[in-house]
C-alpha cells in the first residue's frame, strides 16, 4: 500500500450524503417567519451621518435589530465624548462587544476594551463611564427588555427599551430626509 493510500480516508461512503448537504431546504418556509436582516459594513464607523441616531450630547446609536416581538433591540452605541454616560438597571440581559475604545462600569472592576465582550445580567445596576483618555468609544450592544435609568439610590427616572428607540429612529430618519419607514427594514 502506498503512504498516499493510507493516509487518504475512504470517503466513497461520503458522496451521497455530502451531494444531499449541498442541495438547498426544498419545502415551504415555516409559517409567520419574518424575513432575515442582513446589513452590509456595520463596521463602517464612518458611514453616512444620517444612520447615526443623537441619543445625548456626543453619543448616538446606530439600530441593527428591532425585535418588538422579542423585546429586544441590537445597535452600535458611538460615543465622542468622556465622563458617565448614563446609571442603569437592566431588566434584561445585555451582551457587549467593544468596536474601539474602552469603558467601565464605576461599580464593578472590569474594563470592557477594544475586542472584548462583555455579559451583563438582568438586574444588574451600574454608571457607565468613558475615560477621559478615550477620544471614541464604539461598541455593539444586544439589549433585551430595557435600561431603566436610576438615581444613585436606585429609584427610577427613565425607561429605554426596543420601542422607546424605534420611536426615536423613525423621528430621526424623518428628520434627516430618509423618511420614518427606512426604520421599518431593522423591525422583526
């Protein structure tokens, strides 16, 4: 037997199977099934303005997703600005993955960096701050549920949740001359 011989698997078992693989799902797509959102160059920080959504002075957000169904929302957070951004209480679970930049959270001891991801569980409270170094901070977030924005002591002054900002996207794309339905294609 020659080495090429023993070191190639017999794979001839393989063909009908692998041929079944390639061939496209034939049957009727599942009912109420909405269809997929797919978003060319979300990394394109500096894409047209007009996608970009003022959420507070230096700070918009960018939607990908609005799930009104699901009650969750995924957009990219960019902030030009240091200092605190906002204290919150999630009633939701929050995944986090930092595009540039860095930013912490004053209660707890981690950094969330360039290239990292973070989990936030429901429940948690914390005071997000962008450190005076850090000239743009650009970071993915998938939010479910909402921020329920807290004073120090933890009582309730605002809500933010997937309505909340596919309300304050339509109004913004009204405004920049795209109209309020460019919004519709993020909503599922």
């Amino acid at each position: 037997m020659s080495a090429e011989a023993s070191t190639t698997p017999d794979t001839s078992s393989l063909g009908p199977r692998l041929d079944q693989e390639a061939i496209p799902y034939r049957g009727p797509p599942l009912p109420s099934v909405p269809d997929d959102v797919v978003i060319p160059g979300i990394f394109d920080i500096e894409c047209d303005e007009r996608l970009w959504i003022p959420q507070a002075p230096g700070v918009w957000f960018r939607p990908l997703l609005f799930s009104v169904s699901g009650g969750y929302f995924v957009n990219i957070l960019r902030v030009r600005r240091s200092g605190i951004l906002s204290r919150h209480r999630h009633a939701g679970a929050v995944h986090a993955t930092v595009l540039k930049g860095r930013w912490h959270y004053l209660e707890h001891p981690w950094w969330a960096t360039e290239g990292g991801y973070a989990y936030e569980p429901p429940g948690d409270i914390h005071t997000l701050e962008v450190p005076d170094d850090v000239k743009e901070m650009v970071t993915l977030f998938h939010v479910t549920g909402a921020y329920i924005y807290v004073d120090p002591d933890g009582v309730p002054v605002g809500v933010e949740d997937v309505f909340s900002k596919l309300d304050k996207a339509r109004k913004h794309y009204e405004e920049v001359g795209l109209g309020a339905d460019f919004a519709d294609q993020f909503v599922r």
